[in-house]
C-alpha cells in the first residue's frame, strides 16, 4: 500500500499468487499497479548455491516458458499495469557468461511483451561480483584499474551484455549494489587473547558471527589485514610502512583460526589462514565487509550491534550509534496474566 501509494515505478512480481494479492490491493486502492514479472531464465550462475536464484529448483520467479500466459492473464487485471519485465539470476557473479545466457534466453519473450502491451523496461537483476581475495581487497589503490587482481570488470560485464540488450530498445534497469559498496566497507575488531591447543591456535577477537556471517553462512573468504598496517599495496598487508617512509616486509606468518566470542563452532573469520603474528589488543580490519555486513546483522547471543562510521577523505562520522545493552530489551515487555 504505501508503494502504490508513492507512486512505485513498478512491482517485480515473482509469482502469480502475488500478482492476484498486488491486483486486489490495488483495486481496492482505486489504483493501478504496474509490474513486471520476474522470469525465471533457468540457468546456472556459477556461484555458491545460497545466492543462486535463476535455476528452475530455485524458489524465484516464473518459469520462462509460463510467463507468457502470465502476462497475458495480468493485462485483462482491472488494477494491473504490465510496465516490464524482470530477472535475477543470481549474486555475486564472476563471469560474464551466465547474464549474457540468461539475457538471451529472455529477449524473444521481451520483444513479444513490446509488440504486444508497450512495456518500457527490462531489469536485468543485480549479481556483479567483486574481489574479496586479492590486493584490491585489501587496500590496494588500483581497485579500479587492475585488470588482473578483479574476477570481472565493469568493462568486461558492459561489453559483453550490450549487443543482446541493443536490440531490446528499450530502458534497461540494474542492481550493482555490493559492486558500490562491498570493498568500500570494513569490519573493525581486536584481538581479545590468542589462545594455544593441542590441535591448533586461535586469535579470539570481539566480532562475532553475529557482526558478519557471511563467513559462517556461506563460508566466504575475507582478508584480515593488522590496521596499524593498511596502506600498502599489496595483500595481507605484503607490506607495511616503518617510520611512514620505507617499505619493508612483513613478519613472517603463521597458521591460526580467527574467531569469535560466539558460543558456536561456526563462529569463525578465518580458518588455518597464515596471518603476522597476532598479540592480544591488536586492531584488525576484516575487508570487504560493505555489502551483506551489517544488513545481516543480528542480536544473537545477546550482543549489541556495533556502531557504524563514514569514512570521506581525512573526514570521520559517525552514521549509526552503538547498541548498548539497554536497547536489547528496549522492546520488551512483560506479559499481565
């Protein structure tokens, strides 16, 4: 309701029991609803299969080969607008190959749906991924120009995409989001204690799982750089400044997991990873962690959400205050039986 009522450009429809409940909201708004429909290309999107959404086993959209009787049942809706027509295939994508597959099996539909209803759009969904291995996500200066260090450039997903979507002529919508903001955001944490097993040795920091799960979820990759060292140009901190004036390399490296104070296993950054040596009160910066960081966040095991900073230049603010342990039960209350 509060879509249609600031004038939303469109609704990405991804079923058609959606479509019927957006086509009765709207009728009893005396409002049309314009939609497209996300279609469901059915192809794989090599990547890790939480964030594969465009296969036919998937829970997204409608398959391809149903999606013209859908649209065709949605223009006779009273309060309904066919306005486009929407994919997403996936998330972070490092190959070009699965958005060109997934354009080109949708573009016969398209060009049907222009012919018959007018629609002004195709979105092509979000996915681009980017480097969480590699110099640039570590601090390197060159994240836009290095051509070897990035899984895919912006260049090359242009490139490569442009002359299946030419032929569309028609306005073409995508979501770029953790290309924007994932390498632009790091996790902060410190060193609580290192502690020694007979098996192996753990850097216990004050981050947890809860902070960012992306690696106990997906077990995704992030490199741990020592701040003190950040700022130079290689990963890991491959070198650090001594007097802010010569180059030298780093101390030698050895293996250890890097975990959480969560009260579960899964509770771990960085597992047998080879790290400079680490000491209780070191300051490290978990990269990458600007997209699918604090969005993910949670309270679990009764932790407060740490505060948030902006960083422009040698300009500093704080854009989110830290929770503390009275906001945890802010919301509560207790029951009168």
């Amino acid at each position: 309701e509060y879509a249609l009522d600031q004038s939303v450009y469109s609704f990405n429809v991804e079923s058609e029991a959606e479509l019927d409940y957006i086509n009765k909201i709207a009728s009893a708004k005396n409002q049309r609803a314009p939609i497209a429909l996300r279609v469901n290309p059915d192809v794989e999107a090599q990547t890790h299969q939480y964030i594969s959404t465009g296969k036919s086993e998937n829970k997204f959209g409608i398959a391809l080969e149903r999606a013209a009787k859908v649209y065709e049942r949605a223009s006779k809706m009273p309060a309904i607008t066919v306005r486009g027509v929407q994919m997403h295939i996936g998330s972070q994508i490092t190959e070009a190959a699965p958005f060109v597959a997934a354009i080109e099996k949708i573009a016969p539909l398209v060009l049907e749906l222009k012919s018959k209803y007018a629609i002004e759009f195709f979105s092509i969904g979000g996915g681009l991924g980017i480097a969480y291995e590699s110099s640039i996500a570590s601090g390197s200066g060159d994240w836009w120009t290095s051509q070897r260090s990035h899984p895919l450039t912006i260049r090359d997903y242009v490139d490569a995409i442009l002359p299946p979507l030419t032929r569309l002529g028609l306005r073409i919508l995508l979501e770029p989001g953790r290309l924007l903001v994932g390498n632009a955001g790091i996790l902060l944490t410190r060193v609580r204690y290192v502690k020694e097993t007979t098996q192996k040795k753990f850097a216990i920091i004050d981050a947890g799982m809860n902070d960012l799960i992306r690696p106990a979820l997906y077990g995704s990759y992030h490199e741990i750089v020592p701040a003190e060292r950040l700022g130079g140009t290689g990963s890991v901190a491959s070198k650090v400044r001594k007097d802010d004036k010569e180059v030298v390399p780093p101390p030698p490296g050895e293996k250890m997991d890097i975990v959480g104070p969560v009260c579960e296993s899964g509770d771990f950054f960085a597992q047998e990873r080879e790290v400079p040596e680490l000491r209780a009160g070191d300051l490290l910066a978990v990269m990458s962690a600007g997209a699918y960081g604090f969005v993910m966040a949670s309270n679990y095991n009764s932790r407060p959400l740490p505060a948030e900073a902006l960083v422009r230049g040698d300009k500093v603010a704080l854009i989110r205050k830290r929770q503390a342990i009275d906001d945890l039960v802010h919301d509560e209350v207790d029951p009168i039986w």
